[in-house]
C-alpha cells in the first residue's frame, strides 16, 4: 500500500498560522473583562521584574517581594490620587463658568457656523440651553457608579492577583514555556531570549519613566510661570498621558487649548498649548531619540499601527499595553528566526 504524503509546505503553516491567531484575538475579545486586566498584570510585572530581582537577592522571600511591590504601586497611585485631588475639586467647582466661556466662544464665531445648522442645534443641546432636565439625565448618577463599582472590582482583583502570581513564579513560566517551544537544546537560548524580552521592556520603560517625569516637570512649571489655574495637574496629566503615544499628546493639547480658552483672551488664549507643544516637540525630537533610540530602534509606522489597534480592541487598558506587548512579541520574533545567539543559562536550577 502507497503511503501518504506528508503535507509540509508554507501555505498551509501560515493558514494555520493565522486562523489559530484569529481564534485567539476571537477569544481574547470576547472575554477583555479578564484578559485585559490579566495582561496588564504581567506587563506591569515585566516592568517591575529588575527591581523585583534585586531585593530578592538582598535575601527576602520572593512572596514578600511580590506582596511589597504591590503595596508600593498602591501606596504611590493613593499619593498621585491625593495629591490631584484638591485641583479636580476645583474644577468641578468651576464647570459652570467654563461651560458659560465654550457657549460664549461659539456665540462669538457663529457667523462661521450658522451653515451648520444641524451642527448648530447638536452644539446648544449639548450645553444645556434651556434643557437643563436632558443635561441632568445624561450625567452619571450613583445608580450607575452601583452597577460599574463590582466589574471595576473584579478587574482590579484579576489585575492584583495575576501580578502578584506573576511575579511570584514568573521565572518558572519562562522556563516552562521555553522548554514547551524549544526542543531540548534550543531551550536555554530561548529562556535567553525571554529574559532579554523582559530586560528590554524593563529598561525601555524606567528610561520612558524618566524621560515623562521631566516633560511633567518643564510642562507643569512654564504653566505655573504663565499663571493658569491647576498647572501641577496639567503637569501630571503630561506625564500620564505621555505613555500613551500620539493619542495623549493630542488629547491635553485639546485640553490645554480648551484650558486657554476659559482663562485667557486673545493670543494668549494658544499660550497653554502652544507651550505643550515646544515641550513635547523638545522631548520626542531630540530628548527620547538620545536616551532611548540608541537602545530600542522600533519602525514608528509599527508602533503607531500596534496602539491603533489595542485602543480599539480593549480600550484605555489597550492603549496602556500596547507598546509592551508590541515590544515583547517582536522579541519573541527573534526568538523564533535567531539562530545565531549563543545558549546561556539565565536562571538558577528550579
């Protein structure tokens, strides 16, 4: 009897390839509520892996180390929390006159709009003239903070838990993982590359860290020197949203603009933004490229694709993972296609 060929060729690994690859970004989608938080666990524990490594080796058991990692992230989310607190309250003191300033600037450039006037009728619904009943029933109310409160609760437990195990055994899903990919003595080369993986992201973001920080610092004071209202939490907003690339900058440029509109007249009113911008502009083209490009050359197109892409798929928690994981996959790239790197053991015997 004539045997059966074996069918091997390219086609049929990329097909499979990819329909496996849509089943999972199926499931992942279906199920985000636990994926999303989940993910964000174990990038946020490959970022904290250096410094979880480092006082394990100063002797203290690796699940206290994990348990204090978590603490610490609290304990400076509550600090970061406290510390805006005082200006959002402010702010919501002060939406009545800022409301008053957007209905005035659009009376002022109505001739420009009064074509529109379907737009015209959507902009004076929307500030509430003479529909202050609609305007009320579209606000939040403690009903549904109820029914959001036990999701949000869930997520943050996943987020929690899945960090705390990460970190807790993360060297071991390495280990499991490579030996279940390689094939006996390929294993130590990708336990090498994971590791490099998880270095890479690690340094990428304390240097991104850095780099954020002092675009907090130069927004917050030249905001602070021009006089407008909350520049400290304009200035922790720059360094937040800064993580999130192109999006973030666009939005408080939004913002600083709306901001300018409210406080200032005339040219002043692009002062606000118009700092934003030197200083953001001063950072991306000349700050980031010098501490960073030297180390991490990633294709912009790529990086601008992979954020579009997580922000549609899971979101704000889309937009937060989207350049660790991308960085982490094309490591894991390597590691498929790199067979030039020499084998070396990462990690102690388990």
């Amino acid at each position: 009897m004539k045997r059966p060929a074996i069918v091997s060729d390219t086609v049929l690994r990329v097909s499979t390839v990819i329909m496996a690859s849509g089943v999972l970004l199926f499931g992942l989608k279906v199920a985000q509520d636990i994926f999303a938080p989940l993910t964000l666990a174990i990038v946020t524990g490959v970022i904290f892996a250096p410094l979880a490594d480092r006082l394990e080796r100063l002797g203290l058991p690796r699940g206290l180390v994990a348990m204090g990692l978590i603490i610490g992230i609290f304990f400076a989310i509550g600090a970061l929390a406290y510390l805006v607190e005082p200006y959002i309250t402010t702010l919501i003191d002060r939406l009545p006159s800022i409301k008053y300033e957007i209905r005035k600037l659009f009376i002022e450039y109505q001739g420009l709009i009064q074509g529109f006037d379907e737009m015209n009728k959507e902009v004076e619904a929307a500030l509430g003239s003479g529909g202050e009943q609609k305007e009320a029933a579209d606000i939040p109310g403690l009903t549904d903070a109820m029914f959001l409160a036990p999701q949000i609760l869930a997520q943050m437990l996943i987020f929690l838990g899945g960090l705390f195990f990460f970190l807790l055994t993360r060297n071991e899903i390495y280990r499991y993982i490579s030996a279940k990919i390689g094939t006996g003595m390929d294993t130590p080369k990708l336990l090498e590359r994971f590791c490099d993986a998880e270095a890479m992201v690690s340094k990428y973001f304390a240097a991104i860290s850095v780099v954020n920080a002092g675009l907090g610092i130069a927004v917050g004071t030249a905001l602070m020197l021009l006089g407008l209202p909350g520049a400290v939490v304009w200035g922790i907003a720059a360094m937040l949203l800064n993580f999130v690339l192109y999006l973030g900058p666009a939005a408080l440029a939004a913002g600083l603009l709306l901001a300018g509109v409210v406080n200032y007249d005339g040219l002043m009113t692009f002062a606000p933004m118009a700092i934003y911008l030197c200083c953001n502009m001063t950072e991306a083209q000349f700050v980031t490229p010098t501490l960073i490009g030297r180390h991490v050359q990633i294709n912009p197109f790529l990086i601008f694709v992979s954020l579009i892409f997580w922000l549609w798929f899971w979101g704000p928690l889309g937009g937060i993972v989207a350049i660790p994981v991308t960085l982490i996959l094309l490591r894991l790239f390597d590691i498929l296609g790199d067979t030039s790197v020499s084998a070396k053991p990462i990690f102690g015997q388990a």
